[in-house]
C-alpha cells in the first residue's frame, strides 16, 4: 500500500470498479448488528462486537455475505471491521476485503468467492458450540436445526423459546436467490468495463 496508496479505497482489478453496489442501510445494519437470520454470519459479527477479534473463516464468510448476497460495498465493510478489530492492521484488511469481494489482486471468479454460510457453519463448526456462543437465543436450537433455524417447526420454535422473526431474525435474504444476483452484478461491471475498453 506504500506503493500504491490508492488501493486503499479502490478496487485492484479495474473492471470491478464499475460495480453496482446496493446502497440499503437496513441490510447494512442487520449485518453490522449480526441479525441476517444466517447464525454463522451472526455469531462472527456479534464476536467482532463483543471481542474486537474474528477468526479468519468468520471473517470471510461475513464478508462474502456482506459483498455476494447483500450486493454492500466492500468499503464498508472494511471501514467498519477496521473500527471494531484490536487486531486491525490497513494493508491486511483492506487485501482480505477486496479478497473476499473478488475485486483484489486474486483473479478468481467471484463465483469461488460466495459462501454459502449454512455450509460453511456445517463444515467449520460441526458441533455448534461456535453459534451457541454468541447467538445465545439459538442455544436450545436442536442440532438439526441449528444452521436453518428458519426451517423448525412452529412446535419446535416454540418449545425452544426460539421463533422466528420474534426472538430470531429471518434470513434478510435467501442464499440462491442472492448468489444469482452476485454474479449477475459482477458479470454487468465486467461486461461495461469490456464496453468501455472498445471505445
């Protein structure tokens, strides 16, 4: 970043800099706040609260849930794990972010870069003690449903002292329908970047 300075607040690959972020702070909020519906990007951003301090997977995986199914600009992202990390350092977050946002250094499809976060709590906390930790109304959450909690029954919900939209968010948006709208915004930027390349 010595080098290159204007890194810092723009995107290494050029043709994502025409990005059509989405501009809705309810969605922001619901992120920053940990209530997505999604347990595993909540537990990672009331940890960041509560701690100043995510591990790594966590980290990505709230990022890609910020950039990939809210559409949110990387930046604010950024700005905002930069203000909350005791362990904040400008040239490491900022790479992890553009990272995670496919607009770094890393020329991946961004399609690598959307995790699902029902799979990525099933493979990187197997047992729940992660989510139960700092989702704690998720708790008494049977282990079935724990990583779905929307898809309990009502019953269920309600023996657990857990039901959806009063005591847990439902999910803000739903994983497919976002991932479709992720690649389809980074496929436009590419597409006007080549556009604009021709003239």
């Amino acid at each position: 970043m010595a080098l290159r300075p204007e890194l810092a607040r723009c995107e290494v690959q050029a043709p994502y800099r025409t990005i059509a972020w989405a501009d809705d702070p309810d969605a922001y909020a619901a992120w920053r706040d940990g209530r997505t519906g999604y347990p595993l990007v909540d537990a990672a951003m009331r940890q960041l609260a509560e701690e100043g301090w995510v591990h790594n997977r966590a980290r990505l995986v709230a990022g890609s849930f910020l950039t990939k199914h809210l559409g949110i600009d990387w930046r604010l992202g950024e700005r905002w794990y930069m203000r909350s990390l005791v362990d904040g350092d400008e040239a490491s977050n900022n790479g992890n972010w553009q990272w995670i946002a496919s607009v770094g250094s890393d020329p991946a499809p961004p399609a690598r870069r959307i995790l699902n976060p029902t799979l990525q709590a099933e493979r990187f906390d197997t047992e729940g003690r992660y989510i139960r930790r700092y989702v704690p109304e998720l708790a008494s959450v049977p282990d079935r449903w724990l990583r779905e909690p929307w898809r309990m029954p009502r019953g269920v919900q309600e023996a657990t002292g857990c039901v959806i939209g009063r005591d847990y968010p439902a999910p803000i948006v739903d994983h497919r329908s976002a991932r479709l709208r992720a690649l389809e915004r980074y496929r436009a930027a590419r597409a006007a970047a080549q556009g604009h390349d021709r003239r």
